[in-house]
C-alpha cells in the first residue's frame, strides 16, 4: 500500500477516535453523526470531522433518509484495511525474527570468543 489514496487509509485508522467512530458503526450499522456523538466522548463537531476523513479514506459511505444523513462501513475496504494490517505484521515478524536470529548468532560466537560476522540488511 503505497498510494496517496493508501496513505489516506492508514491515517485515517490510525487515530483512535475514528477508529471508535469505525467500531460503532461497524457494531450498529448505519447510523448518523447525531446518534454517533451521543456514543462517544467528543462533540458531533468532531464526529463530523472524523466522518469526513473516514469518507474521503473510502471507508465510509452516506446515505439520506429524509433530512437525516447516514453513515455506513464499506466492508470490502475495511476488509483491505484489515489485509493489509496482517502483511504489515508479517513483515514486522520477519524482520524482528531476522534480528533475533543475528543477535542470538553474535551471542554465541562472543561467548566462543570469535568476532562476530556481519548479517544481511534488514
């Protein structure tokens, strides 16, 4: 994920208040920034907001039914969200396991009393 419309993605699930935003509507369905600020501990101002950059990030969509706006998740792209968290962790793992084994290697051979080697860039 490496695109401007990606770099909107994480940023907008990387502040907690949208993402308590994301799980109520994700837990409750379609619901409106009224109802939203009466569940959270911000001001529909902020709901309003947080529903808007969530919007632009496509996780969102809004619907009207009478004069009252409704949000909704999009599913497949929480969904690419979600796919795209769990190789972001892959990664991580690879790389953290990567420098466990190095370090463990560097271990062994100080106690052996050999200098150590160097590994491969991480």
């Amino acid at each position: 994920m490496t695109t401007h419309v990606d770099d909107q993605l994480w940023s907008a699930v990387a502040d907690p208040s949208r993402r308590r935003v994301l799980d109520l509507l994700v837990s409750n369905g379609a619901a409106s920034a009224s109802w939203l600020a009466g569940h959270v501990p911000f001001s529909r101002q902020a709901v309003s907001k947080q529903l808007a950059v969530l919007e632009r990030a496509g996780l969102l969509s809004r619907s009207k039914r009478g004069r009252e706006v409704l949000y909704t998740v999009q599913g497949d792209r929480l969904d690419q969200v979600t796919r795209a968290m769990a190789d972001q962790a892959a990664q991580w793992d690879r790389r953290l396991g990567a420098i466990k084994r190095l370090a463990e290697s560097a271990h062994a051979e100080a106690k052996q009393g050999r200098p150590g080697r160097r590994g491969p860039r991480l």
